[in-house]
C-alpha cells in the first residue's frame, strides 16, 4: 500500500474512534487505462453527507450526470442526463420522484424523457423487515403517463435486515416464475458473503471491502468504493 493511502486511512480511522465524522465534499474515482490512470467518476457530497452529483465521464464527447434534490434531509428527485461537451448541453433521459405518504413508507415513481411512467417501487419497513413491491411497465410496447397494473410486471421482495441496518436475507417474487429465489449474507471485517438460492446463479460469493469503504462506511453509505486493484480514488473534505 502507497504510504499517501495508509496515511489517509489512519487518519479516517482516528476521526472514526474519537467520534468526528469528516465532512466529504467529493470523491474522484481513477480507472486503470493500460499503464494510466484515467478520471472515471466525480461524486459531490452536501455537508450532510448527501450525494448531490455524480458524473460518469463515458468518453471525450459525452458524460453520464446524476443530480439529487433534497427536502428536510429526504431525497425527493432525481436527474438523469447525457451531456454533450460540444454543445455543453445535457439532454434528460429519465428521473425519479420519492414520496413519503407514511414515516414507515416510500415510494419511488421512474419517469422516461417524455414523463410516461415506467416503474413504481414502494417500500415499506416494519421492525427489523422490509417489503418492496415493484410495479414495472419498462418492457411494454408503448408507455403512459397513466399506466394500468394489469399491463405490469409485479415483484415482490422481503429483506431481512441486521441490528446496523444491513440485509441479511432477500427472497425475491416474481409473477412470472412458480418459486421465489433468496439471497443470504454473512458480514466480515474484510467484506460479506453471499449465498444464492433458486436462481440460475446458485452458489457462494464473497465479495471483498475496498480498504476506503471499511473505513468510510459507516460515514457515507452512499458511496461504494470499487476494487482496489481496478481504481483509486482522492478525497476532498470540507
């Protein structure tokens, strides 16, 4: 490890024990490009750790931008876009609305360009249980901006979740299919197992924490640092 990294992250994990949560302004993620390292993401941050922006540099002539509006600490849009650097002009694709019609409940509506609807999650939490109901129109012919259930393809997902909020457990409805598949995790220091059940990809994976994310998480769950072998990354705080 670079001696730049093993700074940073014994300084993230002295602000962590003494109880301080440094403030992130913005994360710029590096991809390796043969033998450089080239700017593959830029994500900024309110100083109350929400995301704001998030650009995904695709290529010289175009970008992928994601902006997120907030209302009393809540998300309540989403912005999705293509920007063009020639003509400095970023041409909407899709966006999100959240609602909040209960403290327990959450409702997430996906627009396409033209604000027909193409899905409709709502997630509901009870205790230590939360129930996701997914009302999809994206495969259909044409598209409304008052769409019909019978026309839907309809999900229904239950997770389980730990005492920090984790999930430990996913089964996962489909009104298509006979039987549910399931999901399970086990959590480490070093990363997470998953085991997969009924599906066509059955079986055990572990999937490894990127040094940064053990030390950031449990102050910006937002982000999710890729592997550390594929990307590095600079932090800028407030």
């Amino acid at each position: 490890m670079k001696n730049s990294q093993i700074i940073l992250l014994a300084v993230v994990s002295l602000w962590i024990l003494m109880g301080c949560s440094p403030k992130i302004r913005t994360i710029m993620e590096y991809s390796k490009n043969g033998n450089e390292w080239v700017l593959n993401k830029q994500t900024n941050f309110d100083k109350r750790g929400n995301m704001e922006k998030e650009i995904s540099f695709g290529s010289q002539e175009r970008h992928h931008i994601k902006q997120i509006e907030y209302q009393n600490n809540k998300k309540i849009l989403e912005i999705y876009c293509e920007y063009f650097v020639k003509h400095d002009t970023c041409v909407l694709r899709q966006f999100k609305k959240y609602e909040y019609p209960l403290s327990n409940k959450i409702k997430e509506t996906i627009f396409n360009e033209d604000s027909t609807i193409r899905l409709i999650r709502t997630r509901e939490l009870f205790g230590n249980k939360a129930i996701e109901e997914t009302k999809s129109w994206e495969f259909s012919f044409f598209t409304s901006k008052e769409p019909k259930d019978d026309e839907a393809l309809i999900l229904t997902d239950t997770f389980f979740l730990d005492s920090k909020g984790r999930v430990i457990e996913e089964i996962h409805n489909n009104a298509n299919y006979e039987k549910p598949w399931k999901a399970k995790y086990k959590y480490l220091q070093q990363g997470y197992f998953k085991t997969l059940e009924g599906s066509a990809f059955d079986g055990i994976t572990f999937h490894p924490y990127n040094k940064l994310q053990q030390a950031m998480d449990p102050l910006q769950k937002q982000y999710i640092f890729g592997d550390d072998t594929k990307f590095k990354y600079e932090i800028e705080y407030y």
